[in-house]
C-alpha cells in the first residue's frame, strides 16, 4: 500500500511517514478532453476495479461527453459507490472564465448543467466542501493508502524526472503540424500518488504518459492546483469504499 523511508507515526494531529509511494496503475488519455477519465480509471483500478464495459455504460449512464469537470467525476465515484469528498473554491461555475479560452468553448452550454451538478450533490449522496486544502491534508490522506484526483494548470506543473513537458492541447496524427501557442491556463487532471518530505517532493500520475510516474516540487505542485481556473479542486478517494 506504501512504502516509508522511515517509521512514521500520527503526532501532532498529521501523519509523519516521511515517505509514501502508492501503487496506482497508470492508464494514457486517448484524446485532448478525456484526462478526467483517465484519472478516474486509475483511481478505480487501484480502489474498486471494473470492467471497461461497464465503466462506459456508467459515462453513458451519467450523460459524460468531451467536457468532464471535477464534480462530474466526483458522481461518477458516487455511482460506483466509492467513498469520496470533493473540496473545492467555489460551489459551481465561476463566471469569470467565461472570457478565459480554455473554458470559452463549452462555457454557455455546461454552465447551467455544472451548477445544477453543484445543487443536487448534497441529495444525491455526493460529497462536496466549500474549502481549501493544504498540502499537509494531502499527504496525511497518501499516508493512509487513499488517492486523489487534482486539477492543475498544466503549463505550470513541471515534472522534476521528464526531459520535455508534454503539450497537453496536441494529441495529433504523426507528421501533423501543431500551431497552438502556450496559453496562460491549460487544465489538467492528476492523480497524486505519494510523496517525499525529505526531498519537498510529490509524486503523480499524470495520464498523459503511460510509461513513469512523475515527481514536482511541492511548491511546484501548490503552484500549480491553485493557480486561477482550477478553484482548487481536488476530488479525495478512499481505499475503503
């Protein structure tokens, strides 16, 4: 379930393994939009595995297309009946990204579905908070065996053990040429997997690889997932559903 560099104990109401790698299989993206899914895939084949067939008849299920948001994959946890909690900025879409190009595209036509998400979670039996989450809180829970699923800005994130970052907005036929420039915001899903406090490290899975687990700097990392356009969401999973 993990592994510490060294005896670790609860003291002073925090977990104190100064190391935790969990085993979360790694499953590739196949498409620009689907990093969501992909991370949810992990997430299930580490907690509760199911069967390809039956994880795409729960996105048909749940109405999932090409713009999947956190709250999407927090009912999609649900509906396996996996134990979750949800922590997010802001209880629905916030209206500022209407402008920003990342969320411009899909923005008039997810709005109202998102915030209805939002408004029936608590009836529905999905766990989400209205708060922000500290780095600590993140590895207390690694530390008990359980993962999360976090949203980042991905032009911020920078893995410490890969030569070239991956362009998240290109997945193109080989010998097709890519004209998108760097945008300021580029959202992303991970699933974070453990960590060194040693070193001031996080480790992760990011689903657009499917060959390494990826390593940032815990000030990296903080960077990133609470970068604006993310509301700090991060989607806990337990291992004991």
């Amino acid at each position: 379930m993990k592994a510490s560099s060294e005896a670790g104990g609860y003291i002073d109401g925090s977990w104190k393994d100064d190391a935790v790698q969990l085993q979360v299989p790694l499953v590739q993206q196949l498409y620009h939009w689907d990093c969501g899914l992909a991370c949810a895939k992990m997430v299930l084949r580490y907690v509760h595995p199911i069967s390809d067939e039956e994880f795409q008849a729960i996105l048909w299920k749940l109405n999932l297309t090409e713009s999947v948001w956190t709250i999407d994959l927090a009912y999609l946890m649900h509906h396996i009946g996996i134990r979750h909690r949800l922590c997010t900025q802001t209880l629905g879409v916030d209206r500022g990204y209407r402008n920003q190009s990342f969320y411009r595209k899909h923005f008039d036509t997810e709005e109202h579905r998102v915030n209805q998400l939002f408004a029936k979670a608590e009836t529905t039996g999905v766990v989400v908070e209205k708060c922000s989450v500290t780095a600590q809180e993140i590895q207390d829970h690694l530390a008990l065996g359980h993962t999360a699923i976090v949203l980042v800005n991905a032009v911020l994130l920078l893995c410490d053990l890969c030569s070239t970052p991956v362009k998240y907005c290109c997945f193109l036929p080989i010998g097709q040429k890519c004209f998108c420039r760097k945008p300021d915001y580029q959202g992303h899903f991970i699933v974070v997997c453990g960590y060194n406090k040693s070193l001031g490290c996080i480790f992760y899975n990011n689903p657009a690889y499917a060959d390494r687990v990826c390593c940032t700097s815990i000030i990296n990392f903080e960077e990133a997932r609470k970068s604006y356009g993310t509301d700090e969401d991060i989607l806990f999973v337990y291992k004991d559903s």
